[in-house]
C-alpha cells in the first residue's frame, strides 16, 4: 500500500512538474534569485541594520547638483560626532562602484558620503570642461555642504576626509589643492579637509599642486596598472614607471608632507611606510599593491590599506580588522539579482509571446540550414575569423574617429548631440560591424547558384507585425526596468555586478538618450540576429553548440583586443594601445554582453520564427544599461 502510495505521489508530481513550460521555469527562477539576491544584499549593505543608507541630492553652483548616497553608521549622534569621508567614483563609474570604500568605511563608524560625479549616474553635468580639476568633481561642494550646514550634526567637522578611485583620485587632490590654499591665504586656521586617499592617479602629484596641500594624503598605485605609460618614468624611458618606490610623484607627495615639518627630505620612497603625523595633517604614505587598475576597487589588499589609513589619520580605534570586509558578499548577492534579471527576460518574454494578444507574432519556424560540404564549412569558419578580426581592429580607429564626430561629448561640453563621449565610440563600432555583417549575408545569398526564397522567411514582416514586435519588447523592457526601479527605492541596491549593471531609470533624460542612440545600435542587434539565425543554425548542430559557436562569433574578436593589451603589456611594461587604454578597459563589460547575446536572439527566434522580436528586445535593455552607466554631457 506504501509502495502504491509512494508511485502515485511521484507519478504526481512529475505530471505537474511537466505542465511547467522553459518559460514559466524561468520567469519563477528569476524572481526568486532578484527577491533573494534584493533581501541578502541590501543586508550586507546596511550592515545588517547597523548603517543606514540613504540617496541625497545637493543643489551646487550653475544650477547644477550633486547626488549621493550617505552611510550613516547608527553609532554616529550629535553626541557622539564622527568623522566622515566624501567617496568619489573614477571616470565611467557611478556611485555604487564605490562600495568597497563606502560600506567597510561605514562599518567602521565613519560617515560616508558616496557620490555620482559630474555627468556620470544622477549627478548633473557641469559647465566646467574640466570639472575633476576645477570642481572636484562635486567633491568640494559637498565638502562645503558638509562643513557649513547645520543639519549633519551628527558628523565630526574637524575630521572630514575624501578619498576616491581613478579620477576620483584626481577630485580628491584637487580638493586638498583648493582647501589647502584658504589656509595658506589665512582664510581658516586648518583645511576644511584634514585627510584624503588618492587611489590609481598621480598625474597631478605635481609641485604646483602640492605645494597649497594641507591635508593628510594617502596613496595607492596598482603596481600594474595600465595608464602607467603616463607617469614620469615611463617618459623618462626607466621602465619603472608603476613603481612607486622610485617614482617622482610618489617621491613628491612624500617630500610636501617633510618639508611642512621641516624634516629631510627623501630620494626614494618606502612603500608602506608612514611619513609625518597626522595631528598637523602633514602625514603621508604610499601603497602599491600587485593588481590591475581596474580590478583595485575590488582587491582586498587596496581596501585594507584604504580602512587603516582613515584609522590612524581620525585617530580612531576600529574594533573590525580591516581585512573583514564583507562588500563582496554584497557584490555576490547583488550579481545573483543580475542573474536574475537576465532570466527574467527569456521568462517573461517567453510568456508574454503565449498571450492571447501576442501570440500572433509566433509563426513556423523555417528549415535548419543543411550540413555544408567541404567549401562551405571553409566560406563559414573563413567569415568567422574575419568578422573577429574586424571586430578587433576596427575598435580603436572608431574610438579615435568619435572623438572628431563627437567633439563636443569629448571635450567635456554640454550637448544632447551624442553627449556620451565613451558610449559613441561602442556606437561607430556597432555601426561599422552590423552594416558590414549585413552586406556579407546579403552577398553571400546572391552568390548562390540555388536560391531559395523561403530561407529570407524570418526577415519578412509587415507594419502591422513589426509595431506589435516593437510593442512587445517596450513591454519587456518596461517590466525589467519596473522591477529594477521598484527594488532599488525599496532597498537601495540594483541589478550589478562590478562592471555589469542596469541602474535603475531615475533620470528620465536617459529615456530621451535611449530614442537617440538606440536605432543605430539597432542595426548592430538586428545584425546579429540574422547571423545567428540565418547564418549559424545547422540540421547537424545541436542547440547548445549552436549558441556557443555564436556566443564566441560574437565574443573572440573583442577578447582578441584584450589579449594585444594586455600580452604586449606583460612583454614590453607598457599597453598596446595608450592613448585609448580607457576605450580598452570597456572591454570588461562589454564582453560578457556580447557573449550572452546570441542565447536570446536564438529564444526569441525559436518562439517566434522572426529576427525581430530578439534584436529589439536586447537593443533596448542592453543598451540602456550602457547609457545609464556612462559619462554623459547633458545640458544642465
């Protein structure tokens, strides 16, 4: 009787299980990795209750304004004040790249001020052309906000500090220069800011700017990092150029901070070593751990540095060691709700096409293409190779050639012709690569000796078809965004993960970017459609092969510039392309893009026997994602 019991359970189970359709699977996996992912990380982010974060938004000069996320520790009261440092992102990064400070500083119980730069995430733009040199970035206005307002009683006005990555390095010595000069011209008796973390830059490490300094500076240096080529010793052809043991910035910074002591002077730097004190803001220190300049937010060593050097120069006891960080459990987290979002398009897509309403986009899908004979696997894996290696090659010249088309966006200026400067190089190159694919198969097909009509089939389409295609995938796209949003107000975290992310639409301008460079991107996704649906599926080819032959078609030629960058890098000390190496570094978030997409082009085809539905549904989601994540000069 058990055993009858126990047969009809699983017999049971299994029918219900076989009623649950790919796409319901999905949809159900998916909202259950963005709730979970949501609840853990937005733990980790507070600290599990002990932080509380927040988003402000100061208004600054020009009509401008500055956003931010503030990290109040609970500890932190008006009757126990605590220090608080002002974080400020690189180039091409937003405010939430910058958790490894944020959150271990804030857990610490220093009050954290994370902001979006100028022109980057929700911050305005500024009608400086220069704003990390002149404004900080936004860093000196908050620095500003913060010591004059009385609201933020609960903060230490005598221990205020910044610190930041990259070009947010820049912001906070040029802050250290322009505070440091009311005390030189007798304005205040100390800097408004008592210490700063410069983390990945040192060009501006220069007697000039040094020497209006009165604050305490820490630094750090990837001892690889790639924009080393730009230091002194690199132009002095002495190969050392990221060491900073011997380089003259490091050296300069060092020797400001002793001669305010009146102590003798160094010729050479001790990486590590603490220099001066902090009771007089005269301290100084150098670090220049083994990684690259990208991945130094997120190396445990740099972080560590960064927790006990605001310990000692707030003269502060911290009870966590500074190797217990936890942001990367967050990052963990919040990647799972990027997962999750991911999934969430084939689900909900996959279900949106079973409506009653859309249901008329699904058609038969046509023939798989035969298995070629000996001269047509060499026409495809000859294609192959040379789309890669376009692909690869054609980069930085595109890169260059924006800089021209777009001079506005890449000069730093105010235009809502293309305002982003980084985003338009990815546009030419999407641009140049889509025509050309399509030209290939549009020759390719002619030459034929036997046509066949019907192999076009998923191309055509009517007016009435392709508005309800474009209707179908705003749905999708407005249902990802709606969740994104919904998550992000709820609990202050979004779909990311390091380099990847989909911020959430608070800024409605980015709608009207997305009108602007969407349709040229489109020719890239509606490219890719056709090659991986009319070009790539084959009778003898399993599904999974399939997809993965196109994930790498559309992956090996960008992977192939990150392998010249960084193999002559290794070889020779110095990059292959220089003055573009920031163009290069795009490459970590673009090809994990480029390598999933395929996998929906494919979905979307099989569901609906058209190119379409795919190409515009990741054109509009993959690319929003780009323009809310990029430097962007729109008029204030």
């Amino acid at each position: 009787m058990k055993k009858n019991f126990n047969l009809t359970f699983f017999k049971s189970l299994k029918q219900k299980a076989s009623r649950w359709t790919k796409e319901a699977v999905f949809f159900t996996l998916s909202l259950c990795l963005i709730l979970t992912g949501a609840i853990v990380s937005s733990l980790y982010l507070t600290d599990f209750g002990k932080i509380d974060v927040m988003e402000i938004t100061i208004p600054t000069q020009n009509g401008q304004w500055v956003v931010a996320d503030l990290y109040k520790p609970v500890t932190a009261t008006k009757d126990n004040p605590a220090p608080v440092v002002v974080v400020s992102p690189g180039f091409q990064r937003s405010k939430e790249t910058q958790t490894n400070m944020a959150l271990e500083l804030a857990r610490r119980g220093i009050v954290v001020i994370d902001i979006d730069p100028y022109a980057q995430g929700d911050s305005s733009s500024s009608f400086s052309t220069q704003s990390a040199t002149t404004e900080g970035y936004g860093v000196i206005p908050m620095v500003e906000y913060i010591y004059s307002t009385p609201n933020l009683n609960y903060i230490d006005k005598t221990k205020i500090g910044a610190a930041g990555h990259s070009a947010g390095g820049n912001a906070a010595i040029r802050a250290a220069a322009y505070f440091g000069t009311e005390v030189m011209d007798g304005v205040v008796e100390s800097s408004k800011l008592s210490a700063i973390y410069v983390s990945g830059y040192v060009l501006t490490m220069t007697d000039s700017v040094l020497s209006s300094v009165r604050s305490s500076i820490g630094m750090s240096y990837a001892f690889y990092d790639e924009g080393a080529y730009r230091n002194e010793n690199a132009l002095s052809d002495i190969y050392l150029d990221a060491d900073m043991s011997v380089a003259p910035e490091a050296i300069r910074m060092v020797n400001s901070g002793l001669a305010l002591n009146e102590q003798s002077l160094i010729t050479s730097v001790e990486i590590d070593k603490i220099y001066g004190t902090p009771y007089n803001n005269t301290m100084r220190i150098v670090h220049n751990e083994i990684t690259l300049h990208s991945f130094q937010p997120y190396d445990k060593t740099s972080t560590a540095n960064i927790m006990n050097y605001f310990e000692l120069v707030f003269d502060m006891n911290f009870t966590i060691s500074a190797t217990n960080q936890t942001y990367m459990v967050k990052e963990f987290f919040q990647g799972m709700m990027l997962v999750g979002a991911m999934l969430f398009i084939f689900g909900f897509g996959g279900l949106l096409l079973k409506t009653k309403y859309f249901k008329t986009l699904v058609r038969p899908l046509p023939d798989k293409l035969p298995k070629p004979n000996t001269k047509g696997k060499l026409v495809f894996w000859s294609l192959f190779i040379f789309s890669a290696l376009v692909a690869c090659f054609i980069f930085v010249p595109m890169a260059r050639t924006a800089q021209v088309w777009f001079s506005d966006a890449q000069n730093g200026m105010q235009t809502w012709f293309f305002p982003e400067r980084m985003t338009n190089a990815v546009l030419l190159w999407a641009v140049f690569n889509g025509t050309l694919g399509i030209i290939i198969f549009f020759i390719s097909y002619f030459l034929k000796k036997n046509r066949d009509k019907s192999s076009l089939s998923p191309l055509k389409i009517t007016f009435k078809e392709l508005a309800k295609t474009l209707l179908f995938a705003l749905t999708v796209f407005a249902a990802f965004y709606i969740i994104d949003y919904t998550v992000y107000h709820l609990l202050h975290v979004d779909f990311r993960y390091t380099f990847i992310a989909a911020r959430p639409l608070n800024n409605t301008n980015m709608l009207l970017l997305g009108l602007m460079y969407m349709p040229l991107f489109f020719i890239f996704y509606l490219s890719n459609s056709i090659r991986v649906n009319m070009t790539m599926r084959y009778a003898h080819w399993s599904e999974r092969k399939s997809n993965i032959i196109a994930a790498l078609s559309n992956s090996v030629g960008l992977l192939l510039i990150v392998a010249i960058q960084y193999g002559v890098y290794i070889a020779t000390k110095t990059v292959y392309w220089t003055d573009e190496w920031l163009y290069i570094n795009i490459m970590f978030g673009l090809i994990p893009m480029m390598f999933i997409l395929p996998f929906y082009n494919r979905y979307f085809f099989n569901r609906t026997g058209s190119v379409y539905a795919g190409a515009m549904v990741t054109c509009m989601i993959f690319i929003m994602m780009t323009l809310t994540n990029s430097v962007a000069y729109i008029p204030v």
